[in-house]
C-alpha cells in the first residue's frame, strides 16, 4: 500500500536524517520525515513520517502518522496510524484510524476513538438525568 501525505507537495517542514540524532520537542505544521533517531515529544496537526531507518521515542499527539522504522512511546493521532511492512510500533495507540500492513509489528494497546472527547463538564451534563415534569389528569377524566 502506498501512503500519500494530505498536505501538498513542498509541504515538508524538516527532515531529519540518518546519522542524525535529535532530543526535545518537535513542533511543526504540515509534514516531518524522521529518518534519524529523535527522542522526546511531538505535537502536530500535520503528518508524520518515521522512514526504514528512522527511530522515535516519545509521546506523539499528531494528526497522523506513517511508520516504515520504529516508534516506541505513545502515540495519540487525530486521523490515522499506519505501519507499513518492517515498521514496528511499540506504544500505546489512540487513533480512529489504525493501519497495520502484512509484515508490520505492532505491540502496545490501541484504543479505536472515533469523536473527540467531550470537556468534563459537558461530559458529565450529557450523562446525567434528564427530568421530564408533564401535567397529568386525574383518573377517569381524559385531556381534551
């Protein structure tokens, strides 16, 4: 399966390359290509690609991400998860989207969420009880 990026060509933010070893924060807009090792966390809308020799550990909240090396952490991604054949994912997995292709590892936990978690106040006013009043006849008198 080929995985195409939804950001435009030129698109790319940064790459990190083989050979190259980075800690900290990653932060970007559209794409990022890891084919370097990059430990710490990244927080992103936009699309992550983790190549054949790339390396990741950490915590990724991402729009989505494409694994051809290895990511071990957490992922949390808004649209998709998806490793292709020789990549390895050993993390915990929130995602509504999880794609793991004949030849992929995928290790950890995957929760499948589908819609955005409501705050804790509208999620608690959701659950409780509604109360319903109606003004009821007396027995043997029918409403008119």
């Amino acid at each position: 399966m080929i995985w195409k990026s939804e950001a435009k060509q030129g698109e790319l933010n940064g790459f990190l390359d083989r050979g190259s070893q980075l800690d900290g924060e990653l932060r970007f807009d559209a794409s990022f290509r890891v084919d370097g090792k990059f430990t710490g966390n990244v927080v992103s809308d936009g699309d992550l690609m983790v190549g054949e020799g790339g390396e990741l550990e950490g915590e990724l909240a991402i729009g989505q991400v494409f694994v051809s090396g290895t990511v071990r952490g957490n992922i949390r991604a808004a649209r998709r998860v998806q490793i292709a054949p020789g990549g390895k994912v050993f993390a915990d997995v929130s995602t509504p989207s999880l794609v793991i292709e004949d030849g992929a590892v995928f290790e950890g936990r995957c929760s499948m969420v589908r819609e955005p978690a409501a705050s804790g106040a509208a999620q608690h006013a959701a659950a409780a009880p509604k109360l319903v009043s109606a003004k009821r006849e007396p027995p043997g008198r029918s409403a008119t």
